[in-house]
C-alpha cells in the first residue's frame, strides 16, 4: 500500500516546487509530474499514475483541479480510484479527511457536484452574457455574426482563394459537373452549394 502524489502545473514556466514540498512532507512514496494544462486528461504523467496505482493506495493532490479543469474528467476520474479502491486524498478539502472512508467518500462526493455545479452555473452565466451582448450589438447594427471561411471577406485566406476560384469559374462556366467544381477545389458538395448559393450570377 502506497502513497503516491500527483502534482500538475499548467505551463513549463510555472513551478512546481510547493507541490513537491508537500510531497516531500508527506514521505510520498511515488510521485507523478506534469507540466501540461488540465483541460482535459491527456498527460502522460497522470496516465503513468493511473497505470501504476494498485488497490489499496492512497493518491494524494493539493487540489481537485490538479487532476483536471474539466469537471466531467474530474467525477470520471474520482470514480475509477473508487473501482480500483484507492483512495484519494485532497489537501484543500480537509472535511474529507475524516478517517472514516465511507464518510470521506460521500462528503467528496458532494463537493464534486457542488463544484460541477458552480462550473455550469458560470458556463451558462457566460452564455448569458454573450447572448445579450449579441442582441444589443444586433439592436446598434454592428452584429456581424461569424465570418464564414469560405466567403469574398473571409478572414481565412485559403477559404478567400477558393471562393474566389469557385467564383470565376461558374461565372465563366469553366467546370463540366457541380461534383469536379467540389473536387477541384477539395470541399464538399454542400460546402460548394453553400457558396453558389451566395454568388450572385
């Protein structure tokens, strides 16, 4: 029965020496770094963790977020410590620290759905936020909506060249079917008949 400490940092930059500290305080008898962002769980540091523990284990982070940002990421991962009864250790959520594992256990529980909580309440509050800024932007004339790529003031060069390709040559009638047109300019059938539909003949 282990104790193995993970310690995350989103950048190269940034420093993991407080998290090692802690490590080392807590005579961690394995330790697991990355050096990557926690939006999602592709780390190579946290999948050697996930290899490595064994039933029985402890993991300990100094925070939830340590393990991810993601908080559907974060409930999958708490469940498969619990498949593989290990047990996890937060060291900013000390309530869970009771001893009592089933206990422990369900107050964690709790605090994930609180946090998953807090994290779609400030999602959809966001949302909010920019539907209204839309509205008043479209209220003042000044809503554009998305530049499509594939347009004359497209913002993506390539998608402006194609346009324009696709322009000429049905202007000047320079393709034999609608599908070479597609072929000959590497996008779909839809995606050309997107664009037609636009040109003005």
């Amino acid at each position: 029965m282990a104790l193995i400490f993970y310690a995350r940092v989103s950048s190269k930059d940034q420093n993991l020496e407080r998290q090692l500290y802690r490590a080392k305080q807590v005579k961690a008898d394995k330790v697991f770094l990355d050096k990557k962002s926690g939006k999602n769980t592709e780390r190579a540091g946290l999948k050697e963790m996930l290899n490595y523990i064994r039933e029985g284990d402890t993991l300990e982070v100094v925070s939830l977020d340590r393990l991810s940002r993601n908080y559907s990421d974060i409930k999958k991962l708490v469940q498969l410590f619990k498949d593989k009864k290990v047990k996890l250790l937060v060291d900013d959520l000390p309530v869970t620290h009771t001893g009592n594992n089933l206990v422990d256990n369900f107050l964690l529980d709790m605090m994930i759905s609180l946090m998953g909580f807090v994290a779609e309440n400030e999602r959809q509050k966001i949302r909010e936020r920019q539907r209204q800024g839309i509205e008043r932007a479209k209220q003042k004339g000044k809503y554009r909506g998305r530049t499509k790529k594939y347009s004359l003031h497209s913002n993506d060069r390539e998608g402006r060249l194609v346009y324009q390709g696709i322009m000429n040559d049905y202007r000047t009638n320079n393709y034999e079917t609608k599908v070479q047109l597609a072929k000959k300019y590497g996008i779909s059938r839809q995606q050309l008949y997107r664009i037609l539909s636009t040109i003005n003949y």
